[in-house]
C-alpha cells in the first residue's frame, strides 16, 4: 500500500539525496551545461520559514516518490 505523507525536507534529506540524483540522471537533457547542484540550506531556510511543505509517497517505510 502507497501512503502519502507531509514529512520535514530537513529530516528526510538524507533518504531523499539519492532519488534525487537518480532522478536527475534519468531527466537532465544537458547534463555538462547544467550539472545537479541543489541549494539544500535554502530549502532548509523556506522550510522553517513555512514556505516549503515536502508530501511524500511511501510504500511500507520506502520512499518511492515526493
């Protein structure tokens, strides 16, 4: 069962940095002119300032999607 959760950007960055690496090496067209380069501290920053809500998709406790 897939389950749909608010969760913290800060407390699921470390379960989520590599679905995010992954992610972006299947998408990114322009690899060389754009590498993957994610400012985490300002998502940290809109987070705590209540402008970031982070929903993920969780089958069991495995993150599967946000």
């Amino acid at each position: 069962m897939i389950s749909v959760n608010e969760e913290s950007f800060e407390k699921l960055l470390p379960e989520l940095q590599p679905i995010l690496n992954r992610h972006w090496d299947e998408l990114a067209v322009n690899k060389d002119e754009r590498p993957l380069n994610v400012d985490y501290e300002r998502y940290k920053r809109l987070e705590q300032d209540g402008l970031l809500k982070v929903l993920t998709l969780r089958k069991d406790k495995d993150l599967v999607g946000y």
